[in-house]
C-alpha cells in the first residue's frame, strides 16, 4: 500500500447548500461548481468525533461513559493571502453569511494508470476493443495514437465509458450520454487509458471566520478561515 503527502491536495468551494435530516451522499453535490481555493498553506482536521456522555455511578464507583451526538469538527484552515483570487474571495462572501456552503477536498492519490492496447470500429456507434479492459460504465479515458483516430474521437480528450463489457465498450462525449458515432477512416496503433482521479471528500460547512493573520516581518500575509461542518463528510476512493 502506498502512502501520499497531503502536498498536492486541492480545496474548493461550492454554492450555498442547505443541511438535511439525513446523511449526505456524493450525489447531493453533483451539481455543484466548484472553485478552487488558491494559496492553501494548512490543512485542518475534518471527521466525526462523538460526544462524550459520562455517568458517575455511585454503587459502581466508576464512571460509565456513553457516546452522544456526532460532530465533524471545525476545519481550520490557513491560506496565503492571493488578491483577487476567486475562491478566497468566495470564502470572505460566505462569511458574511448565515448559509452553509459546499466543500470538496481532492488529494494528489491518484492511482497510476497503464495504457492498454485498443482498436475501433467505424460504426453506429464505434466500438472499442481491448481486452480485459477494467473499465466500468461512467469511467473517464484517453486515446493516443501512432497515426489517426477515425473521426469523432480525438487524441487527449477526455471521453466517458458506455455500454462497457468484459472486452469493449464505447465512449460519449459527458456521463451517461449518447455513445459516439466514428466514421472516415484510421490508421496507425491506438491505445487507451483511464484518467484517473485523486480521492475526495465531501461536506457543507459554515464559514465561521475568515481573519487576516499577521507576523513578523518576514511572514507572508495570511487568511486564516474556520469552517464550521455541518454535515458527514463523505469519502469517495480514488479511482
């Protein structure tokens, strides 16, 4: 198994979203925009901690402790001052309100991918053939190639997975969407590969402050931002 830094992580900001009497899932932020925020120095501690309930039982002599509500912490974050950054400003215009706001942290985790051999059909809809691809319905993948691809695909961009099986599959330009026609004609070796992403997680938070920190006269000026979470934070695997 191996281990990651945190150097290399990303943190974002997202729109205002509401809290619920439920745990959240990776699917109530999938229409969220996310901006990054830029300068980030230090990362905070996130996760659920349970209150401690503590009974002092006289004929015991011991005191008998249960777990109470969950918390998932205040993130307390630390960024170097960047003027006019989108996402550090996004963080002083949620302090200013009263609303919760998404979050998404994605660490640099990303599992190495190997390019794997591949030949397409020109058809309605091209069909790639590699075998014992790995790959599932939703998953992001390149092609390159020695010489052309047919028309409709193109070399570096991205394109999703559709109607995958153990030996093929086709791609759509988005997520779910229509499986690409390929027509003309190709030529040269064709390989493919997963695109693949870093770790996440995922929660709304209030912004609880966001102060200016001072020092001596060799610091960097720092904004130093509390997020109040207000949610599980939910973990999706690199992938």
């Amino acid at each position: 198994m191996s281990l990651y830094p945190v150097a290399g992580a990303k943190l974002y900001i997202g729109g205002a979203l509401n809290d619920k009497n439920a745990d959240f899932t990776a699917a109530d932020f999938a229409s969220q925009t996310w901006t990054e925020i830029d300068g980030w120095e230090t990362m905070g501690a996130i996760g659920d901690t349970s209150k401690e309930i503590a009974t002092e039982l006289i004929n015991r002599g011991r005191s008998i402790k249960q777990k109470g509500t969950r918390d998932a912490g205040s993130m307390e974050n630390e960024f170097a001052i960047i003027s006019g950054d989108p996402g550090q400003e996004a963080v002083l215009a949620a302090e200013r309100t009263r609303s919760n706001f998404a979050f998404r942290i994605v660490f640099d985790d990303a599992p190495i991918t190997t390019a794997k051999a591949a030949t397409i059909t020109i058809a309605s809809p091209g069909v790639v053939t590699s075998t014992a691809h790995g790959y599932s319905d939703g998953d992001k993948v390149v092609f390159s190639t020695t010489g052309a691809l047919p028309t409709g695909l193109a070399a570096g961009t991205t394109y999703y997975v559709v109607s995958s099986t153990a030996n093929s599959f086709s791609v759509a330009a988005t997520s779910g969407g229509s499986a690409i026609v390929t027509t003309g004609t190709q030529s040269g070796v064709h390989t493919v590969s997963k695109v693949a992403s870093g770790s996440q997680r995922l929660f709304i938070a209030l912004v609880m402050s966001a102060e200016e920190q001072g020092g001596g006269a060799d610091t960097v000026q720092k904004l130093k931002a509390k997020f109040g979470i207000n949610s599980n934070v939910v973990k999706i695997a690199a992938g």
